[in-house]
C-alpha cells in the first residue's frame, strides 16, 4: 500500500493510473480537489478497489495521521501542491499554506508514524517528494544545466514555497532521519494538464479559434519532459533511490516558448486543419510579459540516468504529438474542466455514497 497526495492533479493523477497499470499494490489518494484536482482524471479506475480516494487538505494533521495509522503504507509520495505561477504571483497566500504548511504538517504526521513501525517496516519506509527546477532560479543561455548541486536561488512566489518544502524534506531527513527522496523535475506536459498551462491553453485556444497569447517576446527557454516519464522517474527513485538524495528529472528538450507553440500549431494543422485553411500561427499573440519571468531552465538528468539507470521512452516529437491527439480525442474533458462541470460530477459522486 501507498499514499499519494494530490493524486487528482495533472502529474498525481497521470502516476496513479500508471502505477495501477503496472503494479496490484493499492493506492490511498489524498487529495483537497482544489479547482487543479479533478476526479474525472481518475474515472477509468472510479470502481477499482486498489484506488482508495479521500478528499483531505494536506495541512489536516489530524486526518493525515489517522489514515496512516489505518492504512500502514510503505510509501508516501508527495505532489499536492499549488503549482501555478501565474497564480502565485497574483495570490501567493495559498502557496505559503499548502506547499509550506501543507508538507510541514504533512511531515510530522509522517514522522510520528514512520516513529511507531516495526524496525524491518521503519527502515523500509520512504517518504518521496515531487518537487520543481524552478526552485534553482534562472540560467543565462549559456550556462550548464542544473545540477543537484546548483544553488536554490527561487525567483518566484511559486519557486519560493516549493524551495522552502524542499528544504523542510532535507531538514527532517538530517534532523530526524526520516527516509526522504526529493526529485526536481522540468515542465511537463501530457494527457490531463490543465488548460491554464502553455502546452494545453495554446491547444484548446487553437481550436476554439482564439488568440494563442505568449509572454514577451516567446524566447524563454524550458526543458520539456512527458508526464509518464516524470512518472517513471519517480517510480525509479522511489524503488532505487539512494535516502536522503536528491535527483534531477529531465528530458533534454531546451525548447523557447515560441518554438513550442509552432510546432503545436504546426501538429494541428496537420491533424485538424482549420476550415479556413490558414495555419493556426496567425492567432498567435504576444502580451506583455509576465513579471520576474525566468529566462531559462534546464536540467541535468545525468544523475538518474546513471546511478538509477532511467531514461525517457519519449521524445519531445513523440511525446507532443500524442498530447495533441489526446486533446483532440477529449473534448468533452476540455470542456468539462472549463465549464466546471466535474465538480456537480464530484458533488454526485459523494452524494451517492
Ligand atoms: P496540479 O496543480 O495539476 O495538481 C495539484 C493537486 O494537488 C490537485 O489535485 C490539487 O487538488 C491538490 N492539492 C492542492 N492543494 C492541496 C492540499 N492542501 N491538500 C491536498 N491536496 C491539494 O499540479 P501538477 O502539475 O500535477 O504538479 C504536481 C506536483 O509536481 C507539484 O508538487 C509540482 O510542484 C510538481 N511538478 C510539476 C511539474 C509540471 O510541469 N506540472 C513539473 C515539476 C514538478
């Protein structure tokens, strides 16, 4: 048995129905469904009894400790988090409680439990945190990429509070030997991500016939990774993971926004030509940048792909043009995350219990 906590967001819920893909060992989520959890991610496994789904906010210490003490899992993987750093700098608040708070609390649930096992299950133990490279600030264009040994220099309200829960991990490794792992991975993209992030707003917006608005002049330069690799990641530190270690999780994909966007809009005209026959570059729009945006971010997976002996079975070609399909072949999920829908889904769910 394991925990996931935010398991009904875009990388939790893309880890949980891999891990039920690959393996019969149960799952409990734990999940707040703020408006990023959404349950419909996990409908295909809704009947599965080796998915238990609880709705708890992480800073609910009380709760956490119960279900531990009920449930004994051998792992706890931490996702649950504010994740959107538009929305941190317009709100940083909730960023503070849950990625902050949310770990402290979850932490010490974690350490009394991991306290009162048996020797053979205390050492087996493992508490996984699913952190950013956004915690290791800015590089210039030609700097190396990150490394575990890069300085934390977070420029962003978001990067701030994922930064201080790393460190809280570390802290509670190195103070109360908690068996901790810690992975810093880039952008991901994939089935299930919001569309309020570059990858799955440009698309809906591209067939909705709406403008496809980028920051400044489009030449920030991310690191993109496909969600299931991200997750086979963690499945790997999680099963082979050195205590205490931190591992970068990476695809070598350096790609400028701009570029990203072109080629999304270049897969769509391919795959769901617009009935006018102009490419969807001409809704591109550019808007006023976003402030204390970071101009560059790439990692360095070397690490794991030595030490652990994981690589990425996609490619950035592969792997976008599967996220397109996907959204084309879901509109009814689109349109349900828009419109908010899933939540009187969600409400019913409960009601019927
Ligand atoms: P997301 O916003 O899609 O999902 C977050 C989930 O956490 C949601 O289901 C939400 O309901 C839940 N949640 C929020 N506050 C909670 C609380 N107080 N208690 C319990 N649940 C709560 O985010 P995501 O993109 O899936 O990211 C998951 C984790 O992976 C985050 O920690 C993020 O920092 C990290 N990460 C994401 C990316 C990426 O590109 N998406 C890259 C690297 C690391």
């Amino acid at each position: 048995m394991i925990f996931v906590t935010g398991g009904a967001g875009f990388v939790g819920a893309n880890f949980v129905l891999n891990w039920l893909k690959n393996s019969d060992e149960p799952v409990v989520n734990l999940d707040k469904l703020t408006y990023a959890g959404n349950l419909e991610n996990l409908s295909s496994i809704q009947d599965d009894p080796r998915h238990i789904f609880i709705q708890t906010d992480i800073r609910d210490g009380a709760l956490i400790s119960q279900l531990l003490a009920q449930h004994r899992p051998r792992a706890i993987i931490n996702f649950a988090a504010e994740s959107h750093v538009d929305r941190s700098i317009h709100g940083p608040e909730d960023f503070i409680q849950t990625n902050v708070v949310g770990t402290f609390r979850l932490l010490e649930s974690v350490r009394s439990y991991w306290n009162g096992l048996e020797l053979a299950d205390k050492s087996e133990f493992r508490f996984l945190h699913v952190s950013t490279d956004e915690v290791y600030g800015m590089l210039s264009s030609t700097a190396p990429a990150f490394t575990e040994d890069h300085n934390y220099e977070p420029n962003s309200p978001y990067s701030a509070s994922k930064a201080a829960s790393d460190h809280l991990v570390r802290a509670w490794h190195h103070t109360y030997g908690l068996p901790v792992l810690t992975t810093n991975c880039s952008n991901n993209y994939g089935p299930l991500h919001f569309p309020e992030k570059l990858i799955p707003l440009m698309i809906v917006n591209a067939l909705e016939g709406k403008p496809l608005p980028i920051y400044g002049d489009g030449m920030q330069v991310r690191d993109w990774l496909y969600v299931r690799d991200h997750c086979s990641a963690i499945r790997r530190v999680l099963d082979a993971g050195k205590v205490g270690e931190t591992y970068n999780v990476g695809g070598w994909n350096e790609k400028a926004n701009i570029d990203i966007v072109k080629t999304v809009c270049g897969l769509l005209d391919e795959m769901r030509p617009r009935a006018d026959g102009k490419s969807y570059v001409e809704q591109i729009s550019f808007v006023t940048d976003r402030p204390g945006h970071d101009r560059r971010y790439a990692i360095d997976a070397r690490k794991l792909e030595r030490e652990l002996g994981w690589t990425p079975a996609e490619t950035f070609e592969t792997g976008i043009r599967k996220t397109v399909q996907w959204y084309l072949d879901n509109p009814q999920w689109v349109a349900n995350v828009q419109s908010g829908s899933y939540r009187d889904w969600v409400q019913k769910q409960y009601a019927d219990q």
